[in-house]
C-alpha cells in the first residue's frame, strides 16, 4: 500500500494538516507508528494508542485506533489497564521524554519491571515543547532551555540503560532521520511478547533549536544523521569514537521472562483450582 | 506526475528540498514545497520518507 493510502487508512479523516510546529519530528515518528501497524498486519480493531500529555501525545487524536489520550505522565497505567483488560489488544503507548521520565517515570520502571507486553514509542526531542521550552530529565547536559537560561546543570538519563536496568525486555532507538530502521524496530517491539521500549530521538526546531542554536529542521534532521550510529559499528567504537554519538538499532533483547498477562492468566487458573 | 504535493498540509519545513539527492524539490515565497526540476526525479522516497506533514508523495 502507498503511503499515502496509509496516511488516508489509518489517521482520522479531515484532521490534517496536524498542530505540530514546521519540521518537527513527531509527524514522522507517527508516519513510522502506522507503517508498522500496516506491517504487522493487524486490524485497526486489534489496536490500541495510548497517550499522556505533550506534543508528542497528540498522536493519539490524530489517529484512528481505539485511543485513549490520558492524564500528564500516566499513559503507562492506562495502558497497563487496557491491556489487563483486554489482553488480546497490541497497546501501543505515545509519550513523550517529559512524560515519560519526569512525571511519568515512576511508571515507566513499574511497567518495565513488570515486563507487559505494551510498546511503548518514546519521542525524545529534548525538551518540553508544548509548554514553551522547559528543560526535561533527556535534555542533554549544558543544553540551554527556559528554565536554564545559562545552560542545563543535570546530567540526562540514558533512557534506554534506563528502562534496561529497570527490566525491559526489548529496548531500541531510532532517529527521525533513519526512519525506515524505525519503522522495523516498531514492528520488532510490537511482535515482540513484553515490555518494549523505542526510543525515537526527534527534532524540536521551535523550543530546542533555537534555544541552542542548532538551526532549522533541515540541521537537526542531519544532526541525527552525524550522530546516530548502528549497534553493530557501535560496538566496535573506542570510547573517544563514541563521544558526542548515540547508539540506534536493537539494544537490548531478552526473551527469558515470562510476560505479565501469562503469568497473571497462571494465577487465575491457580486461585480457581484452589491451590496455594 | 511522479510526485504528488498536497500544498495545504505543507509547512515549509524543507526537509524533502534538502535530502532530495537530485535537486528536485524547493520551498518557495510563500514557503510551500514545489518540484522545480520533476523530470530528474529517481523516486527514492526520502522526501516522501522525511516529511512530518505527509503532503509529499512518490507515486511509483
């Protein structure tokens, strides 16, 4: 199917052009959402969205799934409920980095650690965009933002060592600018049975770039382009190579845990038979 | 016409006018997209690929 008939399939019809600032990266990060959704051959009925608060969680208005666009920082519990109650249902979870890892961080272990099988795109475009420029936990050090003037003073989490650590199972990264990569490691983390994190590092030319003088869309898409480097030349990097640069491809795979719906579906049958 | 504008979805972003290898593409005056050399087009895709507005189009 062409893209185009893509676009006209899965986003609600008379919602384009979408509020989205020009040259922002979340209009591709979606594009990839429903380009995998058409490669895994589900049914729009099959699918869930759901979103917190942001730019990046307009996503889900745009959309045409069953979607829930749900509180600043609690996309991961509604997901959790959605999925608990209907498990058949592929969650997908559109959060942003604010969302995500500052508000909503809590959640974000919790869920991991659980290892459910939601999939959860993260759009990381280093800062609050919709509420005018406020630095967020993926703000990377020394970057300048509303709230740092003078340049950010935080070390930024490394989301995908992050949710790593905390138990996801299948953890990926991606940029806007290698968009058909993020396409598959959508696909990838929705086939995937547990917890799975994409991180889609996106470009806010409006509050992030200007703020750090990075230039327009057109140098911060070739900016991930310079600095996003596959895993497997990754790996070969000395430290001093890898200054500056970021991992993309599939980082972390672990198929050893059992997902929580099966073991919750196991605790079930067990209370009923009776046993302790 | 291998590729296909939809003007009022466009934002003037010039993605697609800088990852275009062949030159195809321009933002104009009123900073929309336009094809100022069509006939040099491969149809790779990445303009249609790269834009977060889905108004350009490669149709094969």
């Amino acid at each position: 199917m062409s893209t185009e008939a893509l676009i006209d399939k899965y986003f609600r019809p008379g919602r384009l052009p979408h509020i989205w600032c020009p040259g922002c990266g979340n209009g591709i990060v979606t594009g990839c959402i429903v380009k995998a959704v058409e490669q895994t051959g589900l049914t729009r009925d099959e699918v869930a969205v759901v979103s917190g608060i942001g730019c990046s969680s307009r996503a889900s208005g745009y959309l045409d799934f069953n979607t829930v666009h749900s509180a600043h920082g609690r996309a991961l519990p509604v997901a959790t409920g959605v999925k608990m109650g209907n498990p058949k249902l592929n969650v997908i979870v559109v959060t942003g980095d604010g969302d995500c890892t500052a508000i909503g961080g809590n959640h974000l272990i919790h869920a991991a650690r659980r290892n459910l099988d939601l999939t959860v795109v993260l759009f990381n475009n280093s800062i609050y965009g919709m509420t005018g420029g406020q630095y967020s936990p993926l703000t990377p050090f020394g970057s300048k933002a509303t709230t740092a003037p003078y340049a950010t003073i935080e070390h930024d989490f490394d989301v995908v060592e992050l949710a790593k650590a905390a138990g996801a199972t299948f953890v990926a990264r991606g940029t806007t600018f290698h968009a058909q990569l993020l396409t598959d490691l959508i696909v990838k983390g929705m086939q995937h049975k547990g917890f799975s994190l994409i991180e889609a590092v996106s470009a806010c030319p409006t509050s992030f770039g200007r703020q750090n003088k990075m230039g327009g869309p057109v140098e911060m898409i070739l900016w991930q382009r310079d600095h996003g480097v596959m895993k497997a030349a990754w790996d070969k990097m000395t430290d001093e190579q890898r200054q500056g640069k970021f991992p993309i491809g599939v980082l972390h795979e672990d198929n050893s845990k059992v997902e929580y719906t099966v073991a919750y579906d196991y605790l079930i049958k067990k209370a009923q038979e009776g046993k302790k | 016409m291998a590729l296909k504008i939809i003007t009022k979805r466009c934002k003037g972003c010039g993605i697609c006018a800088a990852l275009c290898p062949k030159k195809v593409l321009a933002v104009n005056e009123v900073e929309k997209v336009e094809a100022v050399n069509e006939k040099e087009c491969i149809k790779c895709g990445q303009c249609e690929q790269h834009c977060p507005d889905y108004a350009i189009f490669v149709e094969k």
